[in-house]
C-alpha cells in the first residue's frame, strides 16, 4: 500500500533541488512516487508523521570489506602491507564459510544501523568463505553491488573459471537488494589475460573494481604499471579504482577520459597512513568520485559523518582553502556521487520519483544541535553524527533504528 511520509525536512540530493519541508509518497514497490513541499495530497494512504525531522537519502560506501567488521582494532600504527600480513594473511584463512557468513551479516547491519543503504561489498576469498559473504547478501536488507573475489593466488585460468561460475551463480538472481555485480581486479596479469578477463566481464556485465594506488611504498611500482593497465583493457567506464591516492597528472587526465571512477575512503586512508587523494583533479578530469567507508578493520567505523568530515577536513587542510569542498558537495559524493560511481544511480542515492526510498530520518534535537539554520547541508554534515540517526527505510520500510537505538 501507499505511505505518506509528512512533515519533513527533505534534503533530496537531487542534482537542481534544494530542501523542502513537505512531504514523500512511497508505493507499493518501494520506490518514490512523488516529494514535494506542504503537505500531502488527501487520500494518499498510511500517513507517518517525521515531526520536522531532517531526510536524507541512504548512504552509499562505494567501497567495503563488509566481512572485516569483526576484525577492528586490528594492527594498529601499520601501513597498508603490514596491516594486509596481520589480517589477511594470519587471519582470512582461519575464516570458514560459516564465521564469513557471521561476520558479512554483523559488517552490513552495522553500516545499515549508521544509515547505509546501499554497499559495494568487495569480498575476499581465501580459499574459503566465499560462499559465506555470498548467502549473506540475502538476509540482509539493504541493498548490494556484489564485487567477486578470485583467491590471490588464482592462475589467469582458474579466475576466469571463477567468474563463470559467478556469472552462472548469478544468472537467475531477481531480488530488488542486489543492484549489481563487480569483479575484484587488483593486481596486474599478463596485457593479453587481462584483455580476455576485461571482455568476458563487460560479456556479462559485471563491473571492475580494484585496488588501486592506496599505500606510498608501492607508488612507484603501481604508476610504472599504468601502461600496463591500459594495454590490459582495465581502464574504462566499467572500471573504479579505490583509494586512488598516489596518482600523477598523467593518470589522472587519462582515467578521466577514459570515463573510469574512484571510490574514495578518507578513514582508512587517514588510520593507515595512506594519504589524501587529489579528488579536485580527478573531479576536474571527469572521474565520477564518490565516498566509501571500507573495510571496518582498517575504518573501524562505519559512520559515513565521520567519514565525510574526515574527507572533507582533509581536503580543506591539504589545500589551505576552507572552500576546497562544501558539505554540499561531501554529501553528494556519499549519496548520489557513490551511487554513480557503481552505476545505480537511477535506483538509489537521491530521493526523486522512480527510485527506491531509501533514506535515514536524522533528528537533530536527540542530542540537540541547536537550531537548524538556512544552510541544512553545512549543519547536516558538519553539526549531526550517527547519534542523530533515529530510523533508517528501505523501500519505505522501516529496518533499522540508529546506532543508539533511538
């Protein structure tokens, strides 16, 4: 049936909207039938009172480990190799199909309780586990782009094998949460396997996603490999490179024309040392760039208003230029940005007719942050937590409530 979701303050993200108090009309699919300002249409079905409430639309991460939420804490003061020894090489292999499965449920209803209600879950295989991460996707309720792993040590052989075998997997799934699938392509093969794997993946649809750039000592040898990459068909705009951060003017200029994106992960690029990318080049290149809250153990939360503040002060600092991003702009990379960045923007990251209603109710007054003033985006981003959070809607339905519980 029809709900009503009145008295709100809406922040619709919406490329040309600004905020209105008024009112969303959500269907029986899910989806948003229509938002504008005053009060509801008569006769719109069940009406829920948001009582001068902020809505915003879900969250987007771009990039997670959901798996690695019970892994926080983890190697603290390392980089990005010495971290990856302690946990993916000491623990991911001690992980079974069963704790896999565990931990991806614990990692999303997390993200879900801060307001996420879309993830990229970029999963990992260790010779087990992979079925775990998989069958979790269909007892959780937000919604997923699904990124497969090979093992590390997978031949070229053995990874194509595995995609096929995701792709015959995937085949006959229609379920409204999984949004679309992507294939963990970190690493470099040999030019021509990668030309094979880049065609049969674009075959069947599924997106590239990789690993790309993140840690400073191996800067050097990763930008020696971008000729590589283009030789191997990697770049394109199929193609999200995460992290992203030691790039050069070259690189920048070309993933941009090429139409790649870069999901952008401030809290664990800052908590391992990593750096902070040049997102102004890579928006001026054309790069669609959106915000990810990676893997909980190198994150350790999964709060996109840290997340966003974390990014947003940074930038700021680096440039010496407080205008150097606006809440506006964060906000927009963590909701619609990042939806692009996966391409399910005509399903989710804005709240306008035709796409899913999903969004998080935010209360500003439980804990009180004074009084909304004219700029809803700078006191959203810059003023509320997760704290604020007091419901979370997928579809319309209600499926969480914020990390207090409120």
């Amino acid at each position: 049936m029809t709900v009503v979701f009145a008295g709100g303050l809406f922040v619709p993200v919406q490329d040309g909207a600004e905020p209105f108090d008024g009112h969303l009309v959500v269907g029986d699919d899910g989806r948003v039938v229509a938002a504008g300002p005053g009060a509801p249409p008569p006769g719109g079905g069940e009406v829920v009172d948001l009582g001068g409430r902020i809505v915003v639309p879900g969250f987007v991460s771009a990039h997670s480990h959901l798996w690695q939420s019970v892994h926080r804490g983890v190697a603290d003061g390392c980089g990005t190799y010495a971290w990856i020894d302690r946990l993916h090489k000491r623990r991911g292999p001690a992980m079974t199909e069963e704790t896999m499965y565990a931990a991806t449920l614990h990692g999303g209803a997390d993200l879900l309780r801060h307001g996420v209600t879309t993830v990229c879950n970029h999963t990992h295989d260790f010779g087990r586990g992979a079925d775990g991460q998989w069958r979790a996707v269909f007892d959780l309720p937000q919604r997923t782009v699904y990124a497969f792993s090979s093992t590390r040590w997978a031949t070229a052989a053995e990874r194509t094998e595995g995609i096929r075998r995701f792709r015959e997997l995937t085949e006959g799934v229609d379920d409204p949460r999984v949004l679309g699938y992507a294939v963990n392509t970190t690493g470099v093969l040999d030019p021509a396997e990668m030309r094979k794997e880049s065609a049969l993946l674009r075959e069947y649809g599924f997106a590239q996603h990789a690993h790309y750039l993140e840690d400073p000592s191996a800067a050097d040898r990763q930008r020696a490999e971008w000729p590589l990459l283009l030789d191997g068909d990697r770049v394109g705009p199929d193609a999200v490179f995460a992290h992203f951060v030691h790039t050069t003017d070259e690189i920048v200029r070309t993933a941009g024309r090429l139409g790649a994106a870069m999901a952008w992960n401030p809290l664990s690029n800052g908590r391992l040392g990593s750096g902070v990318p040049d997102v102004a080049a890579c928006r001026a290149a054309g790069m669609r760039v959106g915000l990810g809250l990676d893997g909980q153990a190198s994150a350790d939360v999964a709060d996109p208003f840290q997340n966003m503040r974390t990014g947003l002060y940074l930038l700021r600092a680096a440039a010496r230029d407080a205008a150097a991003m606006s809440a506006r702009e964060v906000l927009r990379a963590h909701t619609l940005g990042a939806a692009e960045v996966l391409g399910v923007q005509a399903d989710v990251g804005s709240l306008e007719p035709g796409k899913y209603a999903d969004f998080a109710v935010l209360d500003p007054e439980r804990p009180s942050t004074g009084p909304v003033g004219e700029d809803v985006y700078a006191h959203t981003v810059l003023a509320l937590s997760a704290a604020n959070i007091s419901a979370v809607h997928v579809g319309g339905v209600r499926v969480a409530t914020g990390p207090l519980g409120s």
